[in-house]
C-alpha cells in the first residue's frame, strides 16, 4: 500500500460579515438607528427628544430611569467569534489553483 502525503494550508481570509473588524453593531442599537433615521427623516431632519428617546428604550426593555444601563453598542461577531477572520485549510493544490498556478504532473518531469 502506498501512502501520499498530502500538503493542508491554512486559508486566512476577512470575515465577510463584519468585513475584518471583528464587531457587529448590537441588534437594539441598530434598531435603535433605524428607529432614530426614520424620526428623523418624517420630523423635518429633528433629533428626537430625550422623552421620545426615552419612551424607545423602555417599549424595548430598557428603562432609563430605574436601569441606565444600555446593550452595549458593538458586540463580537457571530460568524469569527471576534477575530475578523475565518480560517480553513485547504490543500496545496488547490491553493495554487487559487493563486493562477496550475501544477500538472508534467510541469515536476526534470
């Protein structure tokens, strides 16, 4: 029986969703944002007021008055666990491949 030894690489690339940072903007913060644009865009370009801002939080589960403490703003990625990058190993040939170099058995030949 022959054995072959095979050639496995690590293929680092960016998280496609939090594009390398490692962060995501909290879900109730980009709600909130949401929330905050469309104010904004229906009230002539206004800010919304502190009790309008206020009544927001608490219709989502945070009361400002007794519970001060928001969500915080960005939170680690789901997909990378934080790190910005995903990591798979590939083999060596299709790593070539994938860098435009193409081996062929006759490309070793001396």
């Amino acid at each position: 029986m022959t054995t072959t030894t095979r050639y496995i690489l690590k293929k680092l690339s960016p998280c496609p969703d939090c594009d390398g940072i490692g962060v995501l903007a909290h879900p109730k913060w980009r709600r909130y944002h949401d929330w905050h644009d469309a104010y904004r865009e229906s009230h002539h370009n206004c800010s919304p007021s502190d009790d309008a801002t206020n009544t927001w939080w608490s219709e989502n589960g945070y009361y400002l008055n007794s519970r001060p403490d928001l969500p915080p703003q960005e939170i680690a990625c789901y997909t990378c666990s934080g790190t910005g990058k995903l990591e798979q190993d590939i083999d060596l040939r299709s790593a070539l491949t994938a860098l435009g170099i193409n081996i062929t058995y006759s490309n070793l030949q001396p």
